[in-house]
C-alpha cells in the first residue's frame, strides 16, 4: 500500500519526536525502521531504544504521488500537528482540516511519474 506514514516516539530526542515518511509499500517502510534500517533519524531513535507507534497514516489514492503527499503535509512543518497522539482532544478537527485542504487543492497535481 502506498501513502504517508507519521510515527509518534514515546519520548523524544533532541528537538524531534515524530517522523513523517512517505513509501510505495508503507508496511515494508515501517518494517525497516523497526529493524533499525532506512532513513538516519528512525534508525537514530531505534539505537536509543525509543519505541514508536504508528499515530496516523494517509493512503494515497490510485494515481496519486505518495511522496507529493508527503510534501504537500511537510509543507505544514509541524508534524506534531497531524499527531492524534499529541492533539488527541482536536484530532477530529485536525483530522476534516486535513481533509479540506485537500479538497481544496494541492497547487501542485499529484500524479505518478
Ligand atoms: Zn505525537
């Protein structure tokens, strides 16, 4: 399945407590960093020995670029903010904001390259 991922830590390190990443198999993804492999900063936490949970995930539709997703909810710059975990009593709000802009239209057409 192809889509955006955003795992939540259970504690931080340094600044960061969230990582956004975007895959044509996210499951395969997810599974690489559990095993401490991919991306620096999943691995970074692994070696720390901080869990995480998988807080939200977006599946891109038929045609649509899982990685011009992932930019369109990057541009937001906060991950934290599409984190249920951290706004569990706004996720609902979070959640149709979402749902709007993207409605509303990513400038940008996402289409498989
Ligand atoms: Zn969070």
């Amino acid at each position: 399945m192809q889509g955006v991922y955003l795992l939540h830590y259970e504690r931080s390190l340094g600044k960061a407590q969230h990582y956004l990443g975007a895959s044509r198999d996210v499951f395969e993804r997810i599974h690489h960093h559990e095993t401490g492999n991919g991306a620096r900063m999943p691995a970074a936490f692994k070696r720390a020995g901080i869990r995480f949970k998988i807080a939200r995930m977006w599946i891109a539709m038929p045609g649509e670029n899982p990685f011009h997703l992932e930019r369109f909810i990057k541009r937001r710059h906060n991950s934290r903010q599409w984190c249920p975990d951290c706004k569990e009593d706004q996720g609902l709000q979070v959640l149709m904001a979402d749902l709007v802009d993207r409605v509303k239209g990513d400038e940008e057409p996402c289409s498989l390259t």
